[in-house]
C-alpha cells in the first residue's frame, strides 16, 4: 500500500513538472496579445472559475471555515502573489536565462528553510543530490551564452525574491497540509491570486485611462487557448498535485522537480519552439534528473523517520 501511495505521489509531482514546463510556452504565445499583469489577472480568473465550478455544481464541498481564512492567507500571499509579482517586474530588468539561472537555486532554499521549520534531515547525498540539479540547470543556461551584467542586478534581486517566495510557500504548503484539505489549500490560493492580480491589472488600466481594452486580448484565439491552459492547468491543477505532493512528502524532495520542470520548458522548446538542441541540452538532462533521483531516492540523514499522513486527511480519510 505504501508503495502504491508513493506511486501515486511521484506521479502527481512528475504531472505537476511537465504542466509548469510546457507552461512557458503559453506564456510567450499569451504575451503576443496582452501584457504581463494583463496575463496574469486572466490567467487567474479563468483559474478561480474552474475551481469553483465543482462547487457550485455540489460536486466539491469545501470544507475552510471563514475564521481559518487569514491562517490560509501567507500560503496564497507567498504562491501566487509575491512569486509571480517578482517574477514579472524582475524579468523586466534581466533576461530569462538570467533568471533561470537563480530560479534554479529554488530547491536549495526549500531545504534551507525546511531544515529549522519543519525538521527535515536531509542526508549528506541528498544535500549533494541538489546541488547537482542546480548544478545542471546553471550549465544549460551559461551555455547557451547567459550572462549577469551589472544592470540587470535589480531584475536578479527580484528573481530571486521570487524564488524564495516559492521556497516559502513549498514550506509552509507542507506544515499546513497536515490542518487543511488540499482542495481548500489550492481553492484559496486560486481566490486570493484573482483578487491580487485583478486589482493590480485594474489599477494600471484605469491610471492609464485604458480600462476598455481590458477584456481585448480574448478577441485572439491564440490568446484564448493560451490562458485556458495557464489558468486551468497552470494555476489550478499544478496548484493542487504540488499540494497534495507537498501534503506527503518532505517540502525539499518536491521542491527538486521544480528544476525538471525548467527542463522540460528547455526540452519544449526545442520541440515544439524549434530551437536548436546542443550537446550541452543532455549534459544537463543528465545532471538535472541524477540530481532529482538523488534527492528523493538516496537515505535521508535521519534513519526511521516516517511519513506523515496530513491530520486533516487522516480525519477525513480523503484528500478532497
């Protein structure tokens, strides 16, 4: 049974790698008709409709009660919110490989932060196991020519804020998988990012006098197809397989796949986007996926420590 858990969980992470790194491509495809914070807001409406869907039809029940919603608010504010807010103004002062490069140290800062918080003990060649994903990623990105320069500095700031905004939200999804359901955890998280970003987008819209063109950008339907994708599968279902992987394994063992996912954007691109695949793409692969295998298959540093079955599903006896 246990086995059949872990396949279970594995698959859901590996799933949730594959929706973030083909994610990238809708995104250039949905910024040809809209612009970033425009993106984002719509991104996240089509999300929280898709969420709420099966509730209104009595198919989900939600089960967060109103005075357990501010102990629900970090997690959303550190995933979607301040992630994607540094994201987007950070890569309007660098490059995207740039901000590959120090998105990459991600799962470092999962285990940095996990460590004291929520006493995870990674062993040695776990440790070691993350840094050669890191490792991989780095390279794939030097390169292919990324450079730092002294004006992209602030841009590199932002990133990395974002980076340890998602490292926080990895770490604090998996202390709050154990009260909550991750169907409330992930229904919340899609509530607060279309309130966020919508009253960000808004605000833009009406300082520039341009609030009638808000809705413009679904006259594409390339943009159309673009922002399904992002808010359904993007937002909404990464959102709850990364919960529910969170909900049973240890924060910094999920957070390694994130360095998969920026493979598989790597590897899309050359696929689908028709970019060049170098020696270097393979070198990468190599070290990325040994890095991740790594992390999750070699012996952790504290022997006999268990999994946790979240209280809130155990009480329950279901994920929903």
């Amino acid at each position: 049974m246990t086995t059949n858990r872990n396949r279970t969980v594995y698959a859901a992470v590996i799933l949730y790698a594959f929706i973030i790194g083909f994610s990238f491509i809708f995104v250039k495809f949905a910024l040809i008709a809209a612009s970033p914070l425009d993106t984002l807001a719509h991104r996240f409406t089509i999300s929280l409709i898709a969420a709420a869907l099966p509730v209104c039809f009595g198919w989900l029940r939600l089960t967060i009660r109103p005075r357990e919603l501010l102990a629900v608010l970090p997690l959303a504010l550190f995933y979607p919110v301040l992630f994607f807010t540094f994201q987007t103004f950070g890569l309007a002062y660098t490059s995207s490989s740039e901000a590959g490069i120090v998105q990459a140290v991600v799962p470092a800062f999962t285990m940095i932060l996990a460590i004291p918080l929520l006493k995870e003990r990674p062993g040695a060649w776990q440790k070691l196991s993350v840094l050669l994903s890191i490792a991989g990623v780095i390279y794939m990105f030097v390169m292919k020519g990324a450079r730092f320069e002294p004006s992209s500095l602030a841009g590199v700031g932002l990133i990395a804020l974002g980076a340890l905004a998602l490292a926080g939200y990895g770490v604090l999804a998996r202390k709050m998988a154990q009260s909550f359901r991750v169907t409330d955890m992930t229904f919340m998280m899609s509530l607060i990012g279309f309130i966020a970003f919508n009253a960000m987008s808004v605000g833009r819209h009406v300082s520039e006098g341009t609030l009638s063109t808000y809705f413009q950008p679904f006259a594409s339907p390339l943009f159309v197809m673009s922002i399904v994708y992002l808010g359904v599968m993007s937002s909404l279902i990464s959102s709850f397989l990364s919960n529910f992987a969170l909900s049973r394994l240890e924060a910094y063992k999920v957070s390694a796949f994130n360095n998969v996912a920026t493979l598989i954007t790597v590897l899309a691109g050359v696929f689908v986007l028709k970019e060049r695949l170098e020696a270097y793409h393979f070198i990468g692969a190599v070290l990325i996926v040994a890095g991740v295998l790594g992390t999750n298959l070699l012996g952790s540093g504290k022997r006999g420590a268990k999994q946790t079955v979240p209280r809130g599903i155990a009480e329950r006896g279901k994920v929903s």
